[in-house]
C-alpha cells in the first residue's frame, strides 16, 4: 500500500507552484451517447478564484465534478497538480485529499452532528487522531461562524448553516482546491450572504477556488477569472472587469443581460 | 433506485394495512368468543359424567403453554438467523459485481416467493435428522431445529429486500458526497448509508418478526411439539370431543393474538414516528 503510493508520486512530484494547479486540456465527456462537454481547456493558478457562469444543462456540474474524479472523462486530460485524474491507475485517495468539493444539496450526513460530519473523513478516512481531528473540527466550525452549533444535526440547521458545515467537513480534509457548486442556489436570499462572507474569506486566506455561481455581483468581486459556458463549450472568458463591462460574443451578452 | 423506493412504500403499505386491521376491541370479541364456547360446550354436554371444556383446557394448560414456549423460541432464533444472513444476502446482493449480485438476487426471489409450507418440507427432507460434527461427534438434529431453520429462509429474503430497498432510497448525494471525501465503498456502506437504513427497516423488520411468530405453528404438521400440536394432542387425550375444537382454538388464538397485538401495535408507532421525521 505505502509502496504504491510512493511509487506514484513522481507522477506529479515535479509539479512546482508556479505551475497551474489545475489544467484542464480538451476535456470531453458523454452521457451515453450525449456529449455534454465539448472540449474544455482552463488553467487554474494556486490561490486563484476562477467562477464558471452559464445557463442551465452547460455542463457546469458536470465539468466541476470531473475535477475530482466522480465523472470519468471519454477524452482529454486532467490534471491536478500535475497529477492526471483520468489516469485509471490514479489513487483517489490521493486525488481526494487534495481537492474539495461542496454540492448545491450541502448533503450533510443527517445522523451525525455537525461536529461529527466535520470529523467523519479525517478520522476514519485518513486514520488521523480523534483528538488532533476534534481539535481541527471545532476551529472548523468557529471559522465557517457556527461556533454553538457542533452538537446540531443537520436537520436542526438553517439551509446556509447546513451548506457552511459542510465547506467545514470539505476543509477538514485539508484540501488545495476547493470545487463549489452553486452552492447557495438552494438557500433563502438572507443565508445566501452568511455563505458567500464564507467563501469569500477563504479566497483572501489563498485558497485556490473553483465556483459554479449564479451570484454575479459576486463573481465580479472576488474572481480572477470569470469562464462563461453554453452547451459543453467555452464561450467566452476573461477578467471579471474585462468579462463584465465588454462581453464580446452575442451569447454572453444575452446571459448576462437575462441574469444581471 | 424507483423500484427500491416502491418496495419501502409496499412493506410500509403491508405494516399499515397489518396492523391496522389490528384493534383492541378484536382482542375483546376474541375473549367473549372464547367464553361463549364454554358455555356452549358446557351446554352440550352431558354436565356432571364428564369433564368441562375449561376444566380440561384447564387441565392441559400447562402442557400447551410449555408448546407455546418452543413457539417462541423458534421464532427468536429464526429471527435471529434470518437477521444475519437476509443483512448478508442484502449486501450481496447490492454488490457492483454481476457474480455476486445475481446469485443474491436469484436466492432472495426464490425465498420470497415460495409457500413457507413447502420450504418446511424441503428442508425436513434435505437436512439430514443426524450430522457429524467435528468435534462433537454425531449431533441429532431436532425437528424443531430444523423447522426454525426452515422459517428462517423466507424472512431471510425478505429482509435481504428491505435491506436493498432502504440501501437504494437514501438519496445518491449522501454516496457522492462520501465518495468525494474519500471514503471507500465499504466505509460509505458501514458509515453513512446502513446506519440511515436501520431506522427505515426496523418496522418492516418487526411486521416479519410478527408473521414469522404466527407461521410457527406449521411446524405441528411434522410433530413438533409446540402450542397448536399440544393442544390437538390434548383435545385427543380428553376423548376427541367435537364440542371442545370451538373453546380449545379460540384460546390458541387469544394466545397468540395477546402475543402479537402488542408489537403490531408499536410497529405501527414507530412507522408513524418514521413518516413524521421525514
Ligand atoms: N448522470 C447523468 N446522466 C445523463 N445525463 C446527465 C447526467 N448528469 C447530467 N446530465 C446532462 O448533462 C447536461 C449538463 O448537465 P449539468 O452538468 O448538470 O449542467 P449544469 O450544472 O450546467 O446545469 C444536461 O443536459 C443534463 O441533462
Ligand atoms: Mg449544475
């Protein structure tokens, strides 16, 4: 097992930092005979904050969720941190460890509280120490601003309390990149912000972060980078400055004319 | 995934429709009924030459109580095994490998849908009455051993369904999600999927437990010594009279309706309980 896992290492061992830490290179990917991404190529730099807009079905979810491996690609490469993840030989333990994910649907384990989500993966996953990992988990829980609640099951918890135990239970695991997918689509207008300051403070900590949004004043302030997609393509893409004031292409401008 | 749905929907619909058929004023028809016979098998008889219906039932009640015991037993260890290998049958039978899951699938469908009579006979017939174990030497086998291992099968596959069933109605993104935060298959099912399903499973687990109790009996038909066998063996001792069927059956029924009313009432509870928390 140990042998396995050094032996794979200099797969990605000559990463360096000054390198993207996530590249996607003419990814394509079909649902049986439907191909819902046509060939996507992004590079992510650590500690950028990229946002991926696009209407529904782009394939936003799709591309996200390929990233850390639970969609398999037909044709293309991604690599994270120099890793390849289409690689079947790839250990997803190692793949997991680095990269995060929080789903529109928080789905939190509903029978465990909120401290317990948090400490589930590094404790039974990675074997860390139970007190080092509850240690972790409540500071966790402090950061995300739920400081009281550890002991809550999810069920007890407001929608973006919900969704911000579980960017606590992603963060647990400590990740280098952080996958959020339309994470507060589902919340109610007032907890929508309390998750947003969340993010937001990750992404000033240097957190490398890729997000699914709908929340464009939000994706103007925090985003390096800004990709519109429409129907498994890259449309258009730029700074949010650039992205925002002179879309070019006819089907941006209809987007975001609809969305903002 | 529909399917799985459908099928907690049907035991769900079963456990209702079971216990709701269930009520405390039967329990009270039961009793009048099983009083009147003795007044009516006291009328017909010849009073003072011989013995009463209560005086015989009376008589033989230890001897049919001790029966009503081995009802009992029989079913917790048949519970107890079907428990343990429906679990076991319900994990393979979720299992990604076709050569796994199909045999599974193949064993719980046969189970399920065959008279537990014939599943008795077969089993009387297949097992051997003596066995060697190591060990021990020859161990006989008792027909009471045997029956239990009997009823154990169709409850076996049955709860081998409930399992696959509760497995496939937690929502995928609880599996994603674990998959997402590295857990193995094996971890996510040990973790975060059964402990969700046991909540689910237990009033359909319980409404098994209750037809399995009142399935027992059959194992008379082979002399097994148990409640109803007693009491017929009883009702021959006391001279085979017709008028003694009515009060000596009606008993057995309160018998075991005293027996099971009370967990078809809480399995009721507890479905009701389930349905709020959802
Ligand atoms: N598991 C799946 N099986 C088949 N088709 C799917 C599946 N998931 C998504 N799709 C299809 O892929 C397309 C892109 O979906 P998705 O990535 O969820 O888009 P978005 O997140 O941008 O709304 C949609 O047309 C959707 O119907
Ligand atoms: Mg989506």
């Amino acid at each position: 097992m140990s042998l396995q896992t050094k032996s794979k290492s200099p797969a990605g061992a000559d990463w360096t930092a000054d390198q993207p830490i996530v590249s996607l290179c003419d990814v394509h990917k079909s649902y049986g005979s439907v191909e819902v991404l046509k060939g996507i190529s992004l590079d992510v730099r650590k500690g950028e904050v990229i946002c991926i807009i696009g209407p529904s079905g782009s394939g936003k979810s799709t591309l996200i969720r390929c990233i850390n491996g639970l969609n398999d690609i037909q044709k293309g490469s991604i690599k994270v941190e120099g890793q390849e993840v289409n690689d079947p030989k790839l250990d997803l333990l190692t793949l997991r460890k680095k990269v995060g994910i929080v789903f529109q649907q928080y789905n939190l384990f509903p029978h465990k509280t909120a401290l317990d989500n948090v400490m589930m993966a590094p404790v039974l996953v990675l074997k860390e120490p139970k007190k080092e990992v509850e240690e972790r988990a409540r500071a966790l829980i402090a950061k995300v601003r739920l400081q009281g609640k550890e002991n809550a099951y999810p069920g007890e918890l407001s929608g973006g309390q919900q969704q911000r135990v579980a960017i606590a239970r992603s963060l647990a695991m400590r990740p280098d990149v952080m996958l959020f997918d339309e994470v507060t689509a589902a919340l109610d207008p007032e907890t929508v912000k309390e998750v947003l300051l969340t993010i937001r403070e990750l992404a000033s900590e240097g957190m490398t972060c890729i997000l699914v949004t709908h929340e464009m004043g939000f994706a103007r302030e925090v985003a390096d980078h800004v990709y519109f997609t429409d129907q498994g393509v890259i449309v258009e893409h730029g700074p949010p400055r650039q992205f925002f004031t002179k879309a070019s292409d006819p089907r941006t401008r209809q987007f975001l004319s609809q969305i903002l | 995934m529909n399917d799985g749905a459908f099928r907690i929907d049907r035991h769900r619909f079963a456990v209702e429709h079971f216990s709701s058929r269930l009520h405390w004023r039967h329990g009270l028809w039961l009793a009048l009924a099983f009083f009147g016979s003795f007044v009516l098998a006291h009328a017909q008889s010849d009073t003072q030459r011989i013995p009463s219906a209560i005086g015989t039932l009376f008589i033989w009640l230890p001897f049919i109580l001790k029966g009503f015991g081995l009802n009992l037993l029989m079913s917790f260890i048949a519970m107890a095994c079907a428990t343990v290998l429906g679990v076991g049958l319900g994990l393979l039978q979720i299992s990604h490998s076709r050569w796994v899951s199909l045999p599974a699938w193949f064993i719980t469908h046969l189970f399920r849908n065959s008279p537990w009579l014939v599943i008795l006979f077969m089993v009387m017939f297949l097992v051997p009455f003596e066995m060697q174990v190591p060990g021990l030497g020859i161990v006989r086998l008792p027909d009471w051993v045997k029956a239990t291992f009997a009823f154990s099968l169709p409850v076996m596959a049955n709860i081998s369904e409930i399992l696959r069933g509760a497995v496939n109605s937690i929502p995928k993104g609880q599996w994603e999600s674990a998959e997402s935060l590295a857990f193995t298959r094996a971890q996510t099912l040990r973790w975060i999927i059964l402990p969700q399903c046991i909540r689910r499973a237990i009033p359909p687990w319980m409404n098994w437990y209750a037809l399995l109790a009142l399935a027992t009996p059959m194992a008379s038909v082979l002399g097994v010594r148990e409640a109803v066998g007693n009491a017929q063996a009883a009702m021959e001792a006391a001279g085979a009279r017709p008028e003694f069927l009515l009060p000596f059956y009606l008993f057995l029924l309160c018998l075991f309706f005293a027996y099971i009313y009370p967990i078809a009432l809480w399995t009721r509870k507890l479905e009701r309980k389930y349905v709020v928390a959802n």
